[in-house]
C-alpha cells in the first residue's frame, strides 16, 4: 500500500517545528528517521495531514557533556552512537546498543529520540535509559519539560508526549567508575522483534542498582525488588543468579508477563544480563 496524502514541510530552527506542529493540531506529525513512521503511513496506521521533517536540525543533533551528563540530540542517528562519534559515558552500553538494533540500513536513519517517541515495546533504547535513569527534554510551543524515560512510555506505542511536543535531548548520566552493566537481548534474526530483552545497571559502591525488561506485550518495565537482590549478591555463582532469576519472574509475573514461557524466557534475560554484568 501507499502513504495517504500529506503536506511535508522541512524546517529550519525547532521554533519553526513546534510553530508548524501548533499550526498542524492533532493531525500533524514529527517525522524524524522514518524507519517506523514510514511503515506506519504505508500501511495507513497513521494518517496525518502534514508531517514536520526534524531529520536535519542542527539543534536536534549535536551533543554535549554538562556537569558529567550526558546530553544526546534527538535527531542523532543509531550509527553515530555505534561508531562512537556520541561520547559513551556508560562505559560502552549506548554503543552496544546501538549496534544491535535492526541492520546498518536502519541504523543509518533511525534516531534515538524516534526510537523513544514511537515506543515500540521491544524498541533497544528504552530499557537502556530506564536502567541507567535517563530522562528526555520534550519542547512545545508552550515551553519545556523534563520527562524520566520511565515515565515517558506509558503502554505499546503510547507515550506521556503531548500533542505539539518534540523531544528534543536525551540526558543520560555518566556511569561512575564502579559500576557494572549487562545487557541481554532475545531475537530470533536481526532487524526482526526482540522476545526480550534485559539491562542490568550496578554501582554496589553507591548502593544503586536497575533491572530494565522489555517484552513484546508490554510497556518496558523496571523491577525494583530484583534490582535490590541484585546488589546483595555477591558475584556470578549458579545458585545466586538462580535466586536472581526467581525475584525477577515474581515481579514480571506481577506486571503482568503472560504465561510460563514468556515468564521462563525474560527471567532468563534477566540472569543472563546480571551475569554479564558480573563477569564483564
Ligand atoms: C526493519 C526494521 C527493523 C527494526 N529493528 C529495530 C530493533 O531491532 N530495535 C529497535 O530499537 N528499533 C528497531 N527498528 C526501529 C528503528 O530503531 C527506528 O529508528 C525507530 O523506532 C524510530 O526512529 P525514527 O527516527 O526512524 O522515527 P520515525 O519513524 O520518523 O518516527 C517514529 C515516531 O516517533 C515520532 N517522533 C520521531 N521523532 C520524534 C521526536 N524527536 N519528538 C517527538 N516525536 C517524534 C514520529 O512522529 C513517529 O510517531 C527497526 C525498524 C525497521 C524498519
């Protein structure tokens, strides 16, 4: 099928995005990377009158380092991260991340603010920032607001964004020298949905810990008891990671994961990213 008609205007400051996107109402969109909007309109699941191409605003793709912050623009495609011209102050997450999301095709065009705004519930991005407590700046005509990743994706392709906002910065704070991450993705091919995927964040110096789940049927998730097991345990032995595992299915099966299987197969992730964490 073909995209329904729209106009497409190409600004150039954020002020005129946002101008345009107020103009526009309900029916216009932000189109940044195209990677999920594009298959959207092909198949006429949204329908917009006017799409505001933010793809190439200087303001949207720089990056910048404030008070150990890290400040990501929205419009920063997937490949720059993997390539590491964005600093990674997580000591390498946000460039394996970034590496393992779809193919390079993609990865060329998508961008890290498109992937938060679209909310895919198995989308990389998301469970990464939760874990590391990240948080997005969202702009509108009426000024701006900081959102926690956490808070941001409130159901499957469902965010807390407001009609007009763009997100325009990811923040994301540096990781301290003691801390240790791990991170598990399930998929059966490239480029094709996750069945799960884990991110264990860790700093038992500061006594803070993160356990992050994505699944396909469900907004990502964070587990907090598993998160404070996870600290108590003392390294990668068999029997701790077991017990590690078992806080996490409790609490997914709580969230609602839906039969065993799903359960047997995002507890898994969960152990496998502690472990990594551990033995990195
Ligand atoms: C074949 C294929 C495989 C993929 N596999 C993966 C994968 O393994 N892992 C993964 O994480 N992703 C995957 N993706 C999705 C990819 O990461 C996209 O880049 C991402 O989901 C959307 O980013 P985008 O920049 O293309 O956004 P677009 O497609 O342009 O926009 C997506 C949505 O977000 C809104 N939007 C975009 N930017 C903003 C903004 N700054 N502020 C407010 N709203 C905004 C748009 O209006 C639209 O609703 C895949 C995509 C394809 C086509």
């Amino acid at each position: 099928m073909k995209a329904p008609p729209f106009d497409y205007v190409r600004p150039a400051t954020v002020a005129e995005a946002l101008a345009h996107l107020k103009q526009g109402g309900d029916s216009a969109m932000v189109l940044a990377g195209g990677q999920s909007l594009g298959p959207m309109l092909n198949l006429r699941l949204a329908r917009p009158t006017l799409l505001v191409d933010i793809s190439r605003l200087a303001d949207l793709s720089r990056t910048a380092t404030v008070n150990g912050t890290l400040a990501i623009g929205s419009a920063v495609i997937h490949a720059d991260i993997e390539d590491g011209k964005v600093p990674d102050p997580c000591h390498g997450l946000l460039t394996e991340t970034a590496g393992t999301i779809a193919y390079r095709a993609v990865r060329n065009r998508g961008t890290i603010g498109g992937s938060l705004s679209h909310a895919d519930p198995v989308g990389d991005w998301c469970p990464v920032l939760m874990a590391l407590g990240a948080s997005v700046v969202a702009a509108s005509a009426a000024g701006e607001r900081t959102i926690a990743v956490a808070d941001l994706v409130e159901g499957i392709l469902t965010t807390s964004l407001r009609p007009g906002e763009i997100v325009t910065e990811i923040r994301i704070p540096r990781l301290a020298a003691t801390a240790r991450w791990g991170r598990y993705k399930i998929c059966r091919k490239p480029g094709k949905f996750a069945d799960a995927i884990a991110v264990v964040v860790m700093d038992k110096a500061a006594g803070q810990s993160r356990v992050a789940i994505a699944m396909p049927n469900h907004r990502p998730v964070l587990l907090p008891q598993a998160a404070v097991h996870l600290l108590a345990l003392k390294g990668a032995d068999r029997d701790g990671l077991t017990a590690f595992r078992n806080a996490a299915r409790t609490e997914l099966a709580a969230v609602g994961a839906s039969d065993e299987l799903q359960l047997h197969i995002l507890s898994a992730a969960a152990m496998r990213a502690a472990a990594h964490a551990f033995n990195r």
